[in-house]
C-alpha cells in the first residue's frame, strides 16, 4: 500500500507545481508592461520553471522553509517568472519580424 501513497504523494505534487505555475506565470505577465504575444500553456511553463528555480535558490540560501509565508521564496519565484516572461516575449518578437 505504501507504493500508493508515495504515487498519490506523487500527483499531488504535480498538480500542485501545475497550479502554482500558473499563479505565478499570470502575476509575471500581469507585472510585465504591455501585451505580451505568449499563450497561457508557455505562462505556465515559464511560472512552472520559475518556482522550481526560485525554490532550488530559496533552498541554496537557507530561506525556503520559514515560519509562515516564505515571502524570499515567493519573490524569487516571481522575479525569475517576470525575467522569463521577458526573454519569451523578446524571443517572440524576434521570430515576427524574421
């Protein structure tokens, strides 16, 4: 049984990286100035990508499990979704105008 418990722990943990993926991905763009030509499923990998790198980084420096709210946590994990928002919206406009 403890082989169902660890793929239901498992799932849990995707979905839970799918959801605050897209959390962050949508506060990213909303911070990035202007329209920005990116599809919602590259919003969510660019927001899956930066909490996973914010949190690895959060990890490296002692501050991803804190009391609370991990607020260095969660404004890595933005900061990073906001770079990658603009890199993918300046790669975008690049391949428009090729």
């Amino acid at each position: 049984m403890s082989g169902l418990t660890g793929e239901l722990d498992m799932i849990g943990t995707i979905i839970w990286a799918i959801v605050i993926g897209a959390v962050i991905g949508a506060v990213a763009r909303l911070i990035v100035p202007g329209r920005q030509s990116m599809s919602w499923g590259l919003t969510l990998v660019v927001g899956i990508v930066a909490a996973l790198i914010g949190t690895l980084i959060a990890q490296l420096l002692g501050v991803a499990t804190t009391p609370g709210v991990d607020w260095i946590e969660l404004v890595l994990q933005v900061v990073l979704a906001v770079i990658g928002v603009l890199l993918v919206t300046r790669v975008m406009a690049g391949r428009s105008k090729a």
